[in-house]
C-alpha cells in the first residue's frame, strides 16, 4: 500500500492505505480524529465538511491519495489557539441540539466568513444550503454565522474576516 503524507490540523502525517479511501475513513479509523461525522457517505449531507488547503471540502467522497501534500484541517484543529469566534458564537447563540452536524455546520461557516467577511442573511441561506441539520437549529445556525462575523470584522485590524485558528489555510482571501 502506498505511503500517502499530509498536514493535519498544522501537523504532518503519513499514512499507508489505497489511494481511493475516502479520507474520512482515515481520518477516522486511522487517524482518530473523529469531529468529521460520517452522516451520507456521498457528499450530500455536510456532517464531514473540513477544510483542505483552506477551502471546504467532504471528505466522505474525496480519496486520500489526492490529499498529498496538501493541508487538511478538521474541527479538532479549527481552535488550535482556543475557540475561534465561529465555535464562540455558536455557544453564545445555542446553536446545537443533538449536536451531530455541528462540526461540519462550523466548518462550512468559517469557510464562508473567510470568503465573505459581511455575508447577507441571503448569503448565509445559500453558503449552507447543502450542510443538513436534522434538528432544524437553521434560524440559530444563521445568527451565529452573524455574530461571528462581527466577532472576526472586529478583532481583525483590516476589518476583514480573521483567517487565525484554521493551520490549513493558505492565506488566499
């Protein structure tokens, strides 16, 4: 089996496995990190949304040999440096119930946010649109996104969206 490195969560990994395993599974049941939720297995439900190179991606559906050198970031190493102010205001506006989504909901946000530092209640609808929430927890989902956007416009000295906490990102708008 081939050997297959990438950073994780800021930190280099290398693991052996067919080149076509989804990487949750090794993140999973290899790697341990467990805040990527298994919910569809094809890409339609959000619950596995992370980050590779900054962008969100479902690692449910995409092969762990295309993550080579690249960076993945999951919810585990979202807050590496503490909360970061999208898990902040999720508790500040008591977004989960059962809580099964949540990581890939907070996921898809913070990559929305680093696109879209002032994003319109219309934007927030669309930008999540495809992240599911069986508990219907849609209304505080989008003011957390709200108040989290506030929270990074005013602690980023350009008024921009912070990109801090998030190791795999590259630095792109």
């Amino acid at each position: 089996m081939p050997a297959h490195q990438f950073i994780l969560n800021g930190r280099t990994v290398s693991v052996e496995s067919p080149a076509d395993l989804p990487l949750l599974w090794v993140l999973r049941d290899v790697l341990g990190v467990t805040g990527p939720k298994y919910g569809c297995g094809v890409g339609v439900c959000g619950a596995c949304t992370s980050h590779l190179d900054g962008e969100a991606f479902r690692p449910c559906i995409h092969p762990v040999g295309d993550t080579t050198g690249r960076a993945v970031t999951t919810i585990e190493g979202l807050g590496a440096q503490g909360l970061h102010p999208v898990q902040e205001a999720w508790l500040e506006e008591d977004v989960a119930q059962c809580g099964f989504c949540q990581p890939g909901q907070i996921m898809a946000a913070v990559a929305l946010l680093r696109r879209n530092a002032h994003p319109t209640d219309a934007d927030i609808d669309a930008a999540m649109s495809d992240n599911v929430c069986r508990c219907g927890t849609y209304v505080r989902i989008r003011a957390a996104i709200q108040r989290a956007a506030l929270l990074l416009r005013a602690s980023a000295p350009t008024g921009g969206a912070s990109l801090e906490g998030d190791p795999g990102t590259t630095g792109r708008p």
